[in-house]
C-alpha cells in the first residue's frame, strides 16, 4: 500500500517506511521531526519542472504527463520504491499545501500503474 501525507502532519505506526519524495527539504520542519526512513531527491521531478508547474492546478494535467516522462526515464530510482511497496505500507511525505497536485500524488499514481 502506497499513501500520502502532509510532511507537516504528526508521523502515526500506520504509515510504516516513510520515504521523502521532495527535491526541497520542507520549510521549518527539523530533520529529526519528520522521522524519514529515506529522502530521494532523484525521484522528484526535474527543477524545470518543478519551476514550470508552480504548483498551478491548470497546469496539473501536463504536470503528470511530464513528469511521468521523466520517471520512465529513470527506472532505477523508482523500482527499488515500488518494490519496497509490494511487501510494506509506504508513506510518501510532501511539503505542498495542495493535498491533491503535487508530486507525491503523482508519484504514488505512477507506482500504482506498474504494479
């Protein structure tokens, strides 16, 4: 099971291996409080992306397109991801305010179409 969550909302014993999947460390968070397993940065989307979106819901449905390209281009740093997933429950944590346009969502969406 893949889920995601707010990087600013408390760590709970349900979220089993939580994995970071942000380029940019989340503001005014101590690294010892987000309680990560991981931080992979070369998951998230390129910094062109990343700019180009501007968290911009309009935007979104590119967004996906885009950064999906990119993640079929660089299997090696979702695979062993998605394989973690298949025998525990995965949290990917994010630092956007928008709950259901950033690439956590995204991320687990991909994942999720290759299981």
């Amino acid at each position: 099971m893949i889920l995601t969550k707010r990087a600013y909302d408390p760590p709970e014993p349900g979220d089993g291996l939580r994995i970071l999947v942000d380029r940019l460390w989340p503001r005014g968070i101590k690294k010892e409080d987000l309680l990560l397993d991981d931080w992979i940065k070369d998951i998230s989307p390129s910094d062109e992306l990343r700019r180009w979106f501007a968290h911009e819901t309009e935007k979104w449905p590119q967004f996906v397109t885009r950064y999906f390209n990119e993640l079929d281009e660089n299997k090696e740093c979702w695979q062993a991801l998605l394989n973690k997933a298949k025998h525990q429950c995965l949290t990917l944590p994010y630092g956007a305010k928008d709950t259901e346009h950033n690439n956590a969502v995204a991320l687990k969406q991909y994942l999720e179409s290759k299981q």
